[in-house]
C-alpha cells in the first residue's frame, strides 16, 4: 500500500469511529439507554475505606516471597 492509500484508511476507520460514538452517546441520553451506564458510577455509599494504620506483623511470618522460593534458602 502507498502512503496515500494507508492514509486514506486510517480518515476512513477515523470516521467510522467519530460515527459510532455519537450514536453511543444518542443511546445512553436517551431515556432506556440509562442501563448501559455504570450503575455504581461516582456513588459515595459504594467506596471502601481503608486504614492507614499498619498491617499486623504476624500476617506475614509464615509467608514466602512470591517468586523468591522460601525465606532463608537461596534463591532459583
């Protein structure tokens, strides 16, 4: 392909999408199309907190260092 033709793709596949997205949008201003949103979008009830209080210590003595191998032994 020349140059001329791959540009004229790429305007034509630019286009395509510019086209679908503004029917995207049509359908979800449009009253039914309120169910392809996000129903937990931006709703403050639906976040988690979390701590910034350390972990425990003891959460970790049993565990191994993931992909490491097991702790005080060399390394594969």
């Amino acid at each position: 392909m020349s140059v001329q033709e791959d540009l004229t793709a790429v305007r034509r596949c630019l286009d395509d999408l510019v086209r679908t997205v503004g029917r995207l949008e049509q359908t979800l201003a449009e009253p039914g199309g309120k169910e392809l949103r996000p129903q937990s979008a931006g709703r403050a009830d639906d976040l988690v907190s979390i701590p910034d209080t350390p972990y425990n210590h003891a959460l970790w003595t049993d565990s191994d260092d993931e992909g490491l191998g097991v702790r005080d032994r060399r390394a594969p």
